[in-house]
C-alpha cells in the first residue's frame, strides 16, 4: 500500500488509543507533543502508562474495548497484541467513517506513523510504508545527527520576522530568495549561535536594503554525466533557487528533486534523431523567462562547456543586459574513465586526452584521420557510438596501431553502466545504448585490471523523448 506523506492539524481534534502496553505509551508520548486532546482506553494498563497520563493530565479509561468507544473521537489507534481485536477496531471505525491506525498492520491502517524528528514547529517525518521500522530508525538517528538541538530558536526568528518581512517584500521572488540567503547565511549561524541581537540587527540591515522585484538570471548547470551524487553543491544551490528549470534529457530524474516543486521544469532533451525543441526554440524559450523577470536554469547533462551550446544561450542573457553563471559538471568522459578505471592519461603512455565527436565533414578528411592516427593522446568521442567501426578503421588506415585498445561506455556512471573492451581491428559494431563514450588508446588497458565495480543490468537508465 502506498501512503501520502501529510501533516494533519490537531486543533480541536480528539484522539483515542486502544491498549494499555508499551507500544500504547509510545504512541501517547509521539501525540502528546502535539495535542493532549487525548484519551486511552484499555482493561490493563502497564504503571509507566498511568504515571506519564496522571504527570501529563491524559484521561485514562479501564475498559474492555467496545464499538460505542469510537463515537466521539476523530482518529482512532490500536495499539493491542490480540489481532482478532485489531481488525474488529479496524472494521468498526471504517463503520463509523474514522480515520484508523492499526500499530505494525499497514494493510489495515488508514495511516502510518513515520519516524519523527522534531525541532519545536519543524518536524520531518520517515516513512517505509510500514515494510522496515529499523530502516526509519537509522535514517531518523542521522538526520538527527545533522540538525542542531536548538533548531527551534530559529523556528521562533522565523515567526517573530516573517510579517515584518512579507510587509516589506510583496514580490514572492524577492521573498523567498531573502529568506533562502536568510537560511544559507550568516544570519541563521548567528542565531543558532545564540545571538539573537546580532542576527535581528544583520536581518534588519539585509531587509532594508532588499530589492523588492524580480530578478532575472541566467544558470547554466552541469548536471554531472548520470550519478546523482556527482552533482555539485554549487549546482544544488542555485537549482534551488530557479523559477524556470529547461533540462537535457540526460540529466537524472532525481537531481530535479533538487529544483521547488512549483518551478516549472521543461524538457528540451534531445536525441540523434529527434529534437523536441530545435536550438533556436530553446534560445527562445530562455529569451521569454529571462524577459518575464524569471531565475532560469539551464541543466544540461555532463558539463555544459562540451559539445552544450554554452555560447549560443549566453549570448540571450547577454544580449538582454541579464547576469548569468556558468557552473561546471563532471563531464561524460571523465565519469565514463573514472567509473571503468581507465586512466585517461598515463606516464609514457598517454600525455594528452581529445575530446572529439564525429561530424559529417570530418568523414572522408584525410588531413583529419592522419592527425588522429599518429597521435599518442587518448581520443575520447561523443555522439559517435554508430560509427565506431568507421572510426576504427579510418584510425587503422592512417596508421594507428590496429592493437590499439578500445573502449566503449554506455551510460556512464548510472546503476546500468555498461563496458565494451576491444581493439581496433578486432572491434565489432552493435548497436549502442544512449549515451555511449568512446575511448582510444592503449590507457583503456588499465580497465579490466584496475576494474572495482561489478558488472550491471543492461537497462535504460536515461528518460526517453517522444514526438
């Protein structure tokens, strides 16, 4: 069963937990932090229940369960070890149209409880839909290693300046980016620091001189070649901040995590054969949201500074008088070595890396051809893959070594990463997933003795685009 993560408001709500064990004073404790409009009925109650109920004020009712028990509350919780009981509770409250929790039986729970951390208002709530309490635990325990203690002080900072603020800044953009700086500042270390003067003094300064209008600018982010941890913190920050989000097909799903939910996210991937958006209607998409006063990142999969049409869309922002960035990437070659421990230089090897794709007037250039073939640095190319065997035996007709080692990488750095080691007369064309790496020179040796990560499906990994 899946369950919906949702923070449910307790004003004016009652409660009432069936069982009078361990498991019932666990859940009465995780309640009573946010109401004590609570009741627990059960025909025993351990003493540690009756001391924390008489210490907190809780009514406690020494009772058999009985149906006419759920009339007057609006969630129930059974907490009992006798499982005939549990789904009687659980059939009666459906009756009664009440929101019901059976302790340890998902299937028969209307919700869940997760595993909380709590910071005065701030609360952050695990859930394994109910398969692995232990997992929620450790992740619970490490989260809680991250967030200071007195998280709550700046819960109260917030509250005590956030009309003050909203007064002041009317536009949501200028808003929001106030209180992200606010968050990832000085400010929020001065408060939890304990100087709470300081900080007001550095809120008030910041506040006054706070331009209260939209403001557009450019990002381009590399997105790193397909592993989401590859991602950079620069990149993570400035996502965050974005109104509009344009991104590559190759770029993970789950590094858009990283952008707000209600940033609009757009797909202009593109692949050999088919392109959503044409260059120009992507210069033109950029153009519009830099116009409208919007922050627009630019992800693009790899580094954007190889083979992305860096230029192309600075020169909108550039053109428009608007600021932009350009944050680099791991790019698909480097994570395409990196994860086949293949060096892509080496002492008396290799002394240099090109990094090339196949365009068509390089085809039949034999001016081209021989400079590659007597080259000694590793040639590494993009968006080839098809024509492997064409570059092999171009290589081997200008003169390279046909022992030469070749290497080609689908899918560089994903769960589904995929290498093919051969040499160049020997090679064998297929037909390559996208997007595939490939890697010349006798450094591609080096792969299958250094080899550290075991072989993976061979799957998709990358979203596909449709007409």
């Amino acid at each position: 069963m899946s369950f919906l993560p949702v923070f449910f408001g307790l004003e004016q709500k009652s409660v009432l937990i069936i069982g009078g064990g361990k498991i019932a004073l666990a859940k009465l404790e995780t309640i009573f932090e946010y109401t004590d409009n609570i009741t627990v009925i059960s025909d025993h109650f351990e003493k540690e229940l009756v001391n924390f109920s008489k210490s907190n004020d809780v009514k406690i009712l020494q009772d058999k369960y009985d149906q006419k028990y759920l009339s007057n509350f609006d969630f129930i919780i059974a907490t009992t070890n006798d499982r005939e009981l549990n789904k009687q509770i659980f059939q009666d409250a459906k009756n009664l149209q009440k929101i019901v929790n059976i302790v340890d039986n998902a299937d028969i729970s209307d919700f869940i409880f997760g595993s909380i951390v709590k910071r005065g208002d701030l609360n952050i709530a695990i859930s394994s839909g109910g398969l692995s309490p232990v997992l929620t635990r450790i992740i619970k325990q490490r989260i809680e290693k991250i967030l200071p203690d007195n998280l709550s002080d700046l819960n109260n900072f917030i509250k005590e300046n956030r009309q003050k603020v909203k007064n002041k800044l009317n536009n949501i953009q200028s808003r929001r980016l106030f209180w992200q700086e606010i968050f990832e500042g000085n400010i929020t270390e001065e408060v939890l620091n304990g100087n709470i003067l300081l900080a007001q003094n550095l809120l008030d300064q910041k506040l006054f001189n706070q331009n209260n209008q939209s403001q557009s600018a450019l990002y381009l982010i590399g997105a790193g070649a397909g592993d989401p941890e590859l991602l950079t913190l620069k990149a993570v920050k400035l996502l965050s901040k974005a109104d509009i989000v344009l991104y590559d097909r190759l770029v993970a799903d789950s590094i858009l995590y990283y952008a707000r939910k209600d940033a609009l996210k757009i797909n202009v991937g593109k692949r050999r054969d088919f392109h959503k958006y044409s260059q120009g209607e992507i210069n033109q998409l950029i153009k519009k949201y830099l116009e409208e006063g919007n922050i627009v990142v630019r992800l693009k999969g790899g580094d954007p500074s190889i083979f992305a049409h860096m230029f192309e869309e600075i020169e909108v922002a550039k053109k428009l008088d608007i600021s932009y960035q350009i944050v680099p990437g791991i790019s698909a070659v480097s994570a395409a070595a990196a994860y086949s421990s293949i060096p892509l230089t080496a002492r008396d090897i290799s002394q240099g890396v090109r990094i090339l794709t196949l365009y068509k007037k390089d085809l039949e250039n034999q001016q081209y051809w021989q400079d590659l073939a007597k080259s000694s640095d590793t040639l590494a190319f993009y968006m080839s893959s098809k024509n492997t065997r064409y570059i092999a035996d171009q290589l081997i007709k200008y003169g390279k070594d046909p022992r030469t080692k070749i290497a080609v990488i689908e899918q560089a750095s994903t769960k589904y990463q995929q290498k093919y080691i051969s040499n160049l007369e020997d090679f064998e064309q297929r037909e390559f997933v996208s997007p595939s790496i490939i890697i010349i020179g006798n450094v591609v040796q080096f792969s299958e003795q250094y080899q550290y990560l075991e072989p993976k499906e061979n799957k998709h990994y990358f979203r596909e685009i449709y007409g």
